[in-house]
C-alpha cells in the first residue's frame, strides 16, 4: 500500500497489495490485461497524473474488484473523523 497526500486529501494505491494477496506476478498481469509494464508499476507506486478508466476497468474486470480496491481517495476531513 502506497499513501499519496495531496492538498485536500490522500490517496492510497492498493494494486501491489492485491497482487500479493492473489498470488499474480506484475508479467502475469501485464499478459492477461494487455496492460503496459509502467503503467502497472505506476498504479503499484502512486506515480501518476491522470487516471486511465479503460486500464482501471481492465484491472478491475481482471481482479474481479471495485476501483476502490485498488486506488482510494480519503478526503482531509474524512481522515479527521477516522482519527477521532
């Protein structure tokens, strides 16, 4: 799990943690999505701008999960009510 903070909140990347829990390889991803090898390691790091819908959708189709298992975003004040 990768945690990004941004300016009104935080993201947390998941996709290493799912693979791991899974047992797929980051090759074994790439080949069944068709999904380029930066791309992936981007996704697993936190490293990117925009979010590519139609590769969040395969990813998703592929690992039989919802896009919030794989990136969340947790807003600042959301976090405040956690910790309280």
């Amino acid at each position: 799990m990768v945690n990004l903070k941004v300016e009104k909140g935080e993201y947390i990347f998941k996709l290493q943690d799912i693979l791991r829990e899974k047992n797929i390889s980051i090759n074994k991803l790439m080949r069944e999505t068709s999904t380029d090898f930066k791309v992936i390691k981007r996704l697993m790091v936190g490293d990117i701008i925009r979010v590519d819908i139609f590769v969040i959708a395969r990813l998703c189709d592929y690992l039989n999960c919802n896009i919030s298992e794989i990136i969340e975003y947790i807003p600042n004040n959301e976090k405040q009510k956690r910790i309280s």
